[in-house]
C-alpha cells in the first residue's frame, strides 16, 4: 500500500477569537464612530481618489473636484483635463481622471441617466455587490467600501493593512488572496460587526502590525497571534520595545473625507 502523506492545513482562527480580538482593538484604538457618510456615487470617486495616496491627499483632491464642479453629475459631463486639473493634489490624477469619468459615465448608462445609488441598500447583499462589480475598476475592496461605509450594508472591504493583519492572525490560510479574503471573513464576521471590524483591523495594521517590523512586543492581540513568535525570533525578543509607543484612541476614519472647512 502506497503511504500517501496528507498535508493537512492548520486551522484559521474561528469566529469566537476574531470577536475577541476585535474587542481588543477597539478598547485600544475605538470608539469607532461615524455619523458622515457620503452618498454611494460620491465614495465611489472617493474610493478612486484614495487609490495609491494619503487620506489627507484624498481628501483634498475630493474637496477640490467638488469645489470645481458642484456635483458628481457636471463632473460626469466634464472633460478629462478638467478633472484632471481639479484632482491634481492627490495625486496620479493622469490615472484617476479617466476613471472617474469612465465610471461616472457607466453609472448613467446603467442607471438610466442618474447617479443615486442608493437603490443598492434595498438588494440583497450578493447582488448590490455584483451590480457595483460591473462597473470598470471596481473590485470587491471598493465595492465593499461603497457598500459598507456609505450604505451601512455588512459589506466587506480588505485593503492591504487588513489583508496583512488576518495573515498573520491566521483569520485567513496563506494560501488565501485577497479577493477570496473578502468572503471567507463575511462569513466570519457577523454582520453588525463588518464596520468595527475594518475599522479595528486597519488601524492595528497602521499603526502596530505594521508591513515591516511590527511590534509584536506592545502588540493588544498578541496572546491570540500564531505569528508572533517567529516575528520575536526574528527581529529580536523584545520586538516593539524601545520603538515609539504605538498612538492609543481614535483616528481618523477611513474612507471618509475629512470635514471642510
Ligand atoms: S503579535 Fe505581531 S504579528 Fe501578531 S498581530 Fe500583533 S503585531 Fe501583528
């Protein structure tokens, strides 16, 4: 008889441990609380805005194109250099000029000439996912950020930080991309909880669990992280230690623009 070896993989931490550890973020880094959202179209620009550049730089930018135009649909009537002019202090604005106007233009195309997505709250949660997926560079993150901070629907929105923080706490396997991460932590998440959660798990990545050197040492989740030993052992056992302390309370919140003034 052939001695087959079966690789088994390790367990992902179940639903009752990302609870806890959202619980612990949030006592660190909460209260997470947002009462300004911008309607659906709006974050959608928004989101396009935020591609690649600084909160700060996004909101900028996202205040200027209104300041310019007004509203979302004269920026839809625009031309690209118009746009491209008003969202230059954010940032590759060659690149999201385009696209906000290609996108823009889909919307009033499929939506027989308007721009109010708010229909989308009233779909079931699949289906107003699939309806934004149609749109040109909209993947699951942005169509989750649309959803989620905009509509309040339980949306899941993985950017890198989160991404990285759900590797290391093995919320997700290693062999997990980020577009299948999206489902796997809906379902893990329950759905009152989606915004806390991205809220929790963005902020630890920025601010602790960090792409590089995270501090492990000053870590809140750390006695529930199978990553952490080998990150002590490899930068050293006092990981964290002698670093600045980590910033507690709250921040900003993401993916929302900041208040002008
Ligand atoms: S212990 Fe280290 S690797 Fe684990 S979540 Fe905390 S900072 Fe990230």
């Amino acid at each position: 008889m052939v001695d087959k070896q079966v690789k088994r993989r390790s367990p992902t931490m179940s639903a009752a441990r990302i609870a806890q550890a959202v619980e612990l973020m949030a006592r660190e880094y909460g209260p997470f609380e947002s009462e300004r959202r911008l309607p659906p179209a709006d974050e959608m620009v928004f989101t396009i805005l935020s591609q690649h550049t600084s909160d700060i730089n996004s909101g900028r930018a996202y205040a200027r194109l209104m300041e310019r135009f007004g509203t979302l649909e004269a920026v839809a009537q625009a031309d690209v250099s118009a746009i491209e002019t008003a969202i230059a202090p954010g940032g590759l604005a060659k690149v999201k000029a385009p696209r906000i106007k290609e996108v823009l233009g889909k919307v009033l195309e499929l939506n027989s000439g308007s721009l109010d997505l708010s229909f989308l709250a009233e779909m079931p949660l699949a289906k107003a996912k699939a309806w934004l997926r149609q749109l040109p560079g909209i993947g699951p993150k942005s169509a989750g950020i649309i959803l989620n901070f905009s509509l309040g629907m339980p949306a899941m929105a993985i950017d890198t930080h989160i991404f990285r923080v759900c590797q290391r706490l093995r919320a997700i396997d290693a062999k997990t991309g980020a577009d299948k991460a999206h489902d796997i932590m809906e379902a893990k998440v329950p759905p009152g909880e989606v915004f806390n959660f991205h809220v929790a798990f963005i902020n630890h990545g920025r601010r602790v669990c960090r792409a590089q050197r995270p501090l492990c040492g000053q870590c809140v989740v750390g006695n529930l992280c199978p990553s952490r030993k080998q990150f002590m052992a490899k930068i050293g056992t006092k990981a964290g230690a002698g670093e600045k302390t980590p910033r507690r309370g709250p921040g900003p919140i993401p993916h929302i623009p900041p208040e002008q003034a």
